[in-house]
C-alpha cells in the first residue's frame, strides 16, 4: 500500500465521552463491521472492560475507506487505554500514531485524563482533531466546550468537528478529516526492520498475539524477529490485521499496524514499548522511549481457605501469562498463612486481578492493605527498597526514607473545590497549581504521595466532589518523610497482616481508629483481649475486648439434644474458620475490614 | 429400664416472640385429627422403635405433656391422651406426669381432667411476674393470674409445681427480676427453671436481636453482661431459700427434681410423639455386642446398628409433617458420640460427672482421651473436680457451650 494512503490514529476520551461508539460508526461507516453482527462497542473485548466501561486492553482495527478524494485509504484505528493505572501503554499505543482524535463530551467538558492523555499526544507530536461529542444532548454547551480544551490543551479549535456519535451526525466528517489532517506515516520498506510493540495478550490456542506498528522495513511470514530489551529471537508464523475479525496477510511494512505470532509463550517476553527487528539484518538503533514497567502499588493476595494456596498460584501463573504488568513473589503472613506478595500498576489494576482471580478462578480472596514502595537508607549507609511492611527495618536502623510521589490533575466544577482541597491538604498535598479553565472549571495540580492515594482517595475525591472531579496523576519523585511502621497487637501478638506503614502525624489517627475497628470485629473471647496500636516498642493506642460472660443454651425442648450437639458443632467450626493468633480467635472478615478504616473515617 | 414419655401439643394461644419452638397458632378444628395422629403412634411405638433400631420398653415412670399450651385441648382431648398412653404402656407406681400450662389456662373442667388423668405435676410458664414485662413478648397472662392458678392447681391437689422464668427479657431491669424471683419464691413452688433469653434464628425475637434490630422490643433487650449478672443473682437467691440448683437452668427443693427432665442430662431413653418430639432409645445390646466382640467377616446376620449405642430420631417438626406420616429423622449415636454426650449433657448438672463410672460404662481408655481437654478447663477456672467427679464452675456455667464444644468432636454425620 502507498504510504501516502494510510492513516494511523487514536482516540483520546474520557470514559463516557463517546470513545467506543465513535469507534462502532467508524467500523460501520468503512463497513468494518455489518450491523447484524455488531455488538455495542465492540472494541472493549474482555467481559470486564465491557462491564467497567473502560478499556484496558489496547487493540488495533484496520479499516479501509473510499474518500470522497476518490482514493481508497488505509485507516488503522488505535485503541487505548482509559485508565491512569495503564499511562505507560497509552503513550505506546499514541507512539504508532501520527494522529489522534480527542473527543469532549459537550455536556461535560474536559477531564483530567483527556487531558493528560492530550498532553501525551502532544509531545509525541501527534496532529490532533479537536471533536466535540454528544451534540445532540440538551445539556450540550459546544462554546464553553472548545473554550475549555483551548484554555486547558491548548488547542485550536476553529475546525473542531461537532458531531454525535449516538446519531451518527458530523461523523463521516471525521474520516474526511483524518484523511485531510494526520499525516501520513514516515518511513521506508527497504531499510532494517523497526516495529514497535505496542500490545501483546495471550491466547489459548496461539500463545502470545502480539500487536506491532512498523515504522522502517518490512515484516513476513517465515522471517526471524528479535526482541530488543531481551535479546530473544523467535519464528515469525503469522501476520494478520484485525478488521476487526482477524485477517491474515502476507507482509506489513513501514507504515502499517497488525499483529502477529510467532510461537511467544510468555507475555513476559513480549515487553510493551519494545523494538522488534530482523536477526539477520537488525536495526542500529531500538525506537525511543520503552521502559520497564515498574509496578506502583503491592499488596498481598491471600486465599480465604488455605487449602486454596495452590491454585491462587496457578492461577496467578496464568494469570501472568496475560498480563505481564504485575508481579507476584511468594510470602507467608503469620495471620494469613501463605500467601503472595503481588505488585500492581495502580488500584484500578489490582482490583481487576483481583476479580478476574475471584471470577475467572473461582478463588475466594483476602487483600491486604495496599502501600507502595519506600527506598529506606539504614544508618550504616545501606540502600533498600521495601514495599511490604513485614520487611520494615527496625526504626533505629533507618537514617532516612523516601516515599513516591505523584503529580496529581484534577478537574472539577468551582463548587466543589473547597471539599478537594481539604481533601489534599488532609492527604500531604503541595500545590502546585490552581487555575480557572473556564468560567466555572477548576484545574488543580498537586504533588502527593503514592501512599495516600492507594487507601481510599478515589473514593473520597468521588464522594467530596458528587463524581465530578477528575483524577489523573503520573509519578514525579520522591519526598523524604518520617514514615514508620505501625502494627497492631492483638493479646500482645502483633498481627502482620494488620501492620501498615504511616506518615508519623497520622500514626495516633490511624492507630487509634485501627485497634477500635478490630475492637468491634473481634468477638468476645474466655478472657480479655488487649487491642494495641505500637510504633516499635512504643503503644500509641489500645481497646479492650472485655471477657466473654455468657455462652449458654438453657432451654432443652423435649429432650432435643441433636439440636443442642448441632449448635456446639457450629459453633466449634466457626471458630475453626477463624484465624487464631497466639490464644485469640479472628474472624476472615477483620482482616478485609481492615482495609475500609481509611483516616478520612478515623 | 422404664422410659419417658413426652407428649407434643404444638397449639397456641399467641407465638411469644423468645419462642423458639415448633408451636404456633391453629385453628380448633386441627386439634381433632392432630389428637387422631398422636394417638396413633403412641399405639405404633413398638414398631417404630424397632425401625429405628431402639430398644423398646413398655413400663414407663414419667410422662411429661409439653408445648406449646397443651391445655388449650379440650377435657376430651387431654383424657383421650393420657388414656392412649395407659393402655399401650405400663405405668409404674409413682409415675411422675407433668402438664405443661400456661397461666390462665387452666379452667375449672381442665382441672378437673388433669386430677382424674393422675397428673401430678404442673409446670407453669410464667416467665415474669411483671405484667408489662410478660405482655411486651406475648405473654397473656397477668400476675394474678399466676397466683389465682396457684390457689387451683393446690385446692385440685396437685403440690408439684415448676415456674418458668427468663433473665433477659426487653426492659428488664435488675429491679424487676428481683421481683419476679421474689414472687417466685413467695409462690411457694418447690421448682423454678430459670432460662436465659437466647437470640438463635429460631424465634423471631432472636433473629431480631442478631440483625441489630428494633422489631418485637429487641433493642430493649438487656445485654449479655446484664442477663449474667440476673442469672447469678437468680442462682445466689435461689439457692439461699432452698431450692437448690441442680442443672444449668433448674432449681428444686430436695426430692422436687423433674425426673422427666433428668433422663435427658443422664442419657435414659425416652420416646417422644407429636410434632417436633424427640426419642432416645438404647440399640440392642446383641447388636453391639457383635460389632465390637464377636464380629466376624463373614457374620451376615448382625445388627445393622451394630456400633451405635444409641439412637435418637426426631419426628417432623412441621404439624403438616406430622399429619403427613412423614418419617422420623433418624441419627444413630456411637460410642464417641455417646461418651461426648455423657459429658455435654451430664455437665449440665450440678452433681457434675463422675469419671470412675463413665469409664466403668465405656472404658478407662475412652474416658482418658479427654484428660488433657479437662485440664486446660480446669486450668481456666471452668470446671472443677472433686474425687472423680467432675463439674462446671460457677463461670464455666455461664460459659457452658465454650466447655462443651471442647468435648466435641466434629466427624461427618452418620446414618
């Protein structure tokens, strides 16, 4: 195909901003996709995505397009990621672009992610097509709208298209204007190949797909490939293009987007951002910008019934095989038993392995409380990285530690500013900026910490801002604050699986709203049992479980003694089902209620 | 051994709300084919018995009529029970014959009927003698009604008389059960039982109180703390005037025991009819014999309940069950699960247990396994011995089902 006839483009939007069903009137309007076999939204594949409404898996669509130029273009079609936990497969995904759509909701204006995925955009020198969504809708305010990304993007929006997407009004305007305003891509077939990998999934009956955009030479049947960050070499069996069926074809070249196999069993192998080129004739130099993904926030994943242990690691193995973007060691937790220490990109991540684990494995889990990863300098000049708060060196051997910090974005209405901000400066904030971006529209940039973030910041900005307030943030340093561990100590035994790690002026808070959490959950016991918050050797708070008093079945109806053995029989398995640390017992439910005592409920 | 006899009537006035029982409110006119029902079985017994693998016994030395109201029944009703029960058992001398009544039931021709059947103990469900205390969960009666039946039931002749209380009722203060204990003591009734409310999913009352809720006065409802400390006090005052406690929740003056009640702490078999009643019989000894001694591979013809020492079966506990034929559940108790029950059921009693004759019944090897089990009790002030017998303390008592689950061992169900 002439290079001058294909067009490589994304969509940037908001969840709900109309990304999918713009994309369904692109696959209908190139007659991608036949009606009849068109489910909504077809590009969020996986159960998952299409219940959350959001996208984690990028995929690519080539359409193919007759212009009213008269002449037949290639449109490749660049699904990404909606989520800030996915930015780094964002920005891969917008590198094998050379344009993008930004699509607003007219009625709801731009948010923190469009707009950090804009940014993006930008700076991969990305042509950008200002579209205004949703038209249609009463509520729709097209002015304040191209005000909006003018103020906030930065864009021109004199030829920003308005259109519904629902409707299909304006929207072959858009094919005519990615024709007309991205450029073609650069980039020869005759020189060393360089293909960015851009998405790779695993499939059960071919192994590893992976997705490529080819920027210098060309890829065939049959050629030996080599991934650049690892060195690895493989066949290459198959190439294909998505359309959105899968269609196989002989060659891609400079230009192009498809996928391919090559017998990869590990998605591990197959690093997002790669650079893959021809083993005999490789490329001098990989394509810029890939980077390890480094997972964000850890936690540990435990089995409800041990003698699940087994199968959590299969099915993380599994689980793995898929999505090489989070990690997982083996761990054992005096409270849980054996469990994994498991690191993800971000809450939205862990949440989704977690309930894929739950639903797709069928596993009952326990989640300890998510934290981050803190780079300690111990007092004899050691330097360690810990992320699990049962490796948290005594406090007398840290000379210093430093926690990671976010550059946060929040957009939001005026009205609900005075709750964010309380809400940041509750959780350590530094402003950095505060601008109007519209009349009414505020756009905040703080530096955070990772560490408040992961309990419960979704949910607080949520309920202070009534939904509308967007989040987007990328990690931007490290501070050095006074972090300590704090533990809770049930009859004097502390309960790893309990510990947290905390900044000191939130110790006693914390401390004191955990031992009274755990007061309320564990269940009275022969004796009293002391609940203790500590920072090392020092108590900072304490609750007392008084002794249980009373544990009878007077009445005996009419010699019912099976009844009476059946109460004694439950009862001695209840408490088989909890966990027994040191002479007390403690119910599952402690350990996941735990997790919910976030400062703001102290 | 002669058995006991418990009759089921499963009418009442009112469902109390505490009541956890398989009673309810029926028309009249299901008492006619419920007595029919009854009836019946008591003349199937021994066939049932057999079915069941139990041990059948014609003498009989306690027959105890329990609820539910059973003298909502008319005189007709409650004559044709005692009859059935005289003409399929052999009633020994000095049976003991329990009704159970509620206050204010017992009319001028019910007491009439009870004196001719030879009934010679009444028990009294009184549970508080404050009238507001009584209504809020049902009751129908008022305190003056307890006294006036008092008068009856002693000019009828009958003496023997048991007053139900319960510690824990809503709005129950600590003034309040002193009077109840007060007036149950003034009423001269030489047997007091004193329950503590339980909140289980079986009456309405305790599934309110687990949801937290306020239906039927459950917020009301003193605490846990509270209901112990009403029961010690209960215990303390009891046993100061003479009536002494003898089981978790009975207190008799000496000789005034329910002998009824005593089968089922120590294990003597016992047959039950009517909805919801419970039988336990011995398994022929023959049967055990050949399982345990003289079992041999190819021996085809021993007992199928060779191994069990005991069985329990319950009738349906639904009155359409019942009225259906429905068959009884049926669960066969071995060894183990007999020596757990020596223990769980026999500590309920004051006397305690005496180790020398469990193991003189099941073996010193058997009754040694649960040494270590009995030390660490005793270790945490929940039981104590004395000689060879051993008994809960003052705490274990209040905390009983702690004690007990210890000697429980959970296997799959067998049978």
């Amino acid at each position: 195909m002439d290079r001058a006839l294909i067009r490589n483009f994304a969509i940037i939007a908001h969840i709900d901003h109309g990304k999918s069903t713009l994309a369904d009137r692109l696959l209908e309007l190139t007659g991608s996709v036949s009606a009849r076999e068109m489910q909504a939204q077809v590009l969020d594949a996986m159960d998952l995505e299409r219940e959350r409404g959001i996208t984690i898996k990028a995929h690519a669509v080539r359409m193919m397009y007759q212009a009213k130029d008269g002449q037949i273009y290639q449109l490749n079609l660049i699904d990404t990621p909606g989520h800030v936990d996915f930015s780094y497969e964002v920005s891969r995904s917008l590198a094998a672009c050379e344009g993008a759509l930004l699509v607003v909701d007219a009625s709801q204006g731009v948010e923190a992610q469009t707009l950090a995925n804009s940014y993006l955009a930008i700076n991969h020198g990305l042509e950008i097509i200002p579209v205004i969504n949703k038209i249609d809708l009463q509520s729709a305010d097209v002015a304040r709208t191209k005000e909006m990304i003018e103020s906030t993007v930065g864009l021109d929006t004199t030829d920003a298209l308005l259109i519904s997407a629902k409707t299909g009004q304006g929207v072959p305007d858009v094919l005519e204007a990615i024709i007309k305003r991205v450029p073609p891509p650069k980039g020869l077939p005759e020189r060393h190949l360089q293909a960015l990998l851009f998405d790779s999934w695993f499939d059960s009956y071919r192994g590893v797909v992976v997705l490529v955009r080819v920027f210098e030479g060309s890829m065939r049947a049959g050629q030996k490939i080599r991934l650049w960050s690892n060195g690895r070499v493989f066949e290459l069996e198959t190439l294909g293009v998505l359309t959105p069926k899968p269609v196989v074809i002989n060659e891609l070249v400079a230009g192009e987007v498809g996928f391919l196999f090559a017998n990869i069993k590990s998605v591990a192998d197959t690093k997002i951002g790669d650079t893959i080129t021809d083993d005999e004739q490789p490329a001098i130099e990989p394509l810029p910008g890939f980077e390890e993904i480094r997972p964000m926030v850890f936690a540990g994943l435990y089995t409800v019934d041990a003698h699940e242990h087994t199968q959590l690691r299969e099915a993380l193995d599994k689980l793995r095989l898929n999505d090489s973007s989070f990690f997982f060691e083996p761990e054992s937790s005096v409270a849980l038993g054996f469990g994994f220490r498991c690191g993800f990109l971000g809450l939205l991540h862990m949440e989704i392995i977690q309930e894929r684990l739950e639903r797709e494995f069928n596993l009952d889990l326990i989640i300890t409380a998510p934290g981050v990863r803190y780079k300690i300098t111990k007092t004899d000049g050691e330097l360690i990285e810990v992320d699990n708060p049962s490796k948290w060196p005594n406090q007398s051997e840290i000379a210093k530690v430093e926690e990671p910090v976010i550059l946060a974005t929040i957009l939001t209405n005026e009205e609900y500013v005075g709750g964010i901000l309380k809400l940041v400066e509750e959780k350590r904030g530094k402003q950095k900026s505060f601008e109007y971006v519209s009349s009414s529209r505020v756009m905040l940039q703080y530096e955070l910490p990772l560490n408040e973030i992961v309990l419960d910041f979704y949910d607080r900005l949520k309920s202070v801002s009534r939904g509308y307030a967007s989040l987007d943030y990328h990690l931007a340093g490290y501070w050095e604050s006074p972090m300590s561990k704090l533990d809770i100590l049930v009859a004097g035994e502390p309960v790893d699986a309990l510990s947290i790690i905390v900044h000191r002026d939130f110790a006693y808070d914390r401390g004191r709203a955990l031992a009274s959490k755990m007061k309320e959950l564990i269940p009275r016991q022969m004796f009293e049992v002391a609940i203790q918050a500590a920072i090392g050797a020092k108590i900072i708070a304490r609750e007392t479980v008084p002794a249980m008093r009373k544990n009878v079945l007077a009445k005996c109806y009419g010699g019912d003694i099976t009844r009476k053995r059946k109460l004694l029989e439950k009862q001695k398995e209840g408490k088989k089902r909890m966990k027994r640390i040191g002479r007390v017992d403690i119910p599952q439910e402690a350990f996941l209620a735990v997790l919910k005592v976030g400062e703001g409920s102290s | 051994m002669a058995l006991g006899v418990y009759l089921s009537v499963p009418f009442c006035r009112t469902k109390c709300s505490y009541c956890n029982f398989a009673s309810d409110v029926f028309s009249r006119a299901t008492f006619a084919g419920y007595i029919d029902r009854i009836c019946s079985d008591i003349e199937r017994a021994p066939v049932v018995a057999e079915q069941m693998g139990g041990q059948y016994e014609s003498s009989v030395d306690t027959v105890y009529l329990g609820g539910g109201t059973p003298t909502l029944l008319d005189s007709a009703q409650l004559e044709r029970l005692f009859v059935t029960i005289r003409q399929n058992f052999c009633l020994q001398p000095e049976t003991e014959i329990t009704v159970e009544c509620a206050p204010g039931t017992l009319t001028a021709p019910v007491l009439e009927v009870l004196r001719r059947c030879g009934v010679n103990r009444v028990s009294l469900g009184v549970q508080s003698f404050v009238d507001a205390e009584a209504a809020v969960v049902g009751r129908l009666h008022k305190r003056a009604t307890v006294f006036d039946d008092l008068e009856n039931l002693r000019s009828a002749g009958i003496t023997n008389i048991n007053i139900d209380l319960i510690a824990g009722l809503p709005y129950q203060t600590t003034e309040c059960w002193e009077r109840s204990l007060s007036d149950a003591i003034a009423s001269a009734a030489p047997h007091i039982s004193v329950y503590m409310l339980e909140a289980d999913e079986d009456s309405r009352l305790g599934r309110e109180l687990i949801a937290g809720g306020t239906k039927y006065h459950a917020h009301f409802v003193p605490d846990d703390d509270l209901t112990a400390d009403f029961y010690l006090a209960g215990c303390e005052r009891l046993n100061a005037v003479g009536i002494s406690h003898y089981e978790i929740s009975n207190f008799a003056r000496h000789g005034f025991e329910s002998r009824h009640n005593l089968k089922y702490w120590t294990r003597q078999p016992y047959l039950g009819f009517g909805v919801d009643a419970h039988s336990m019989l011995k398994v022929d000894r023959a049967g055990k014999n050949f399982s345990e001694d003289k079992r041999t591979e190819t021996d085809e013809t021993v007992s199928p309940w060779r191994g069990f020492e005991a069985v329990r079966f319950a009738m349906p506990d639904s009155l359409e069950g019942y009225i259906a034929v429905r068959p009884p559940k049926r669960t066969p108790l071995s060894r183990q699960a007999a020596i757990e029950e020596i223990f769980f059921l026999g500590l309920r009693l004051i006397r305690g247990v005496d180790l020398r004759q469990a193991a003189t019944q099941f073996g010193v090897d058997s009754i040694n396994e649960f040494a270590a089990t009995i030390s660490e009790l005793k270790e945490n002030g929940l039981l104590e011995s004395d000689g060879s017998v051993i008994r809960l303390t003052t705490r274990g008592r209040l905390l009983s089902n702690e004690v007990f689950e210890k000697f429980i061992t959970i296997a799959e169900s067998v049978g």
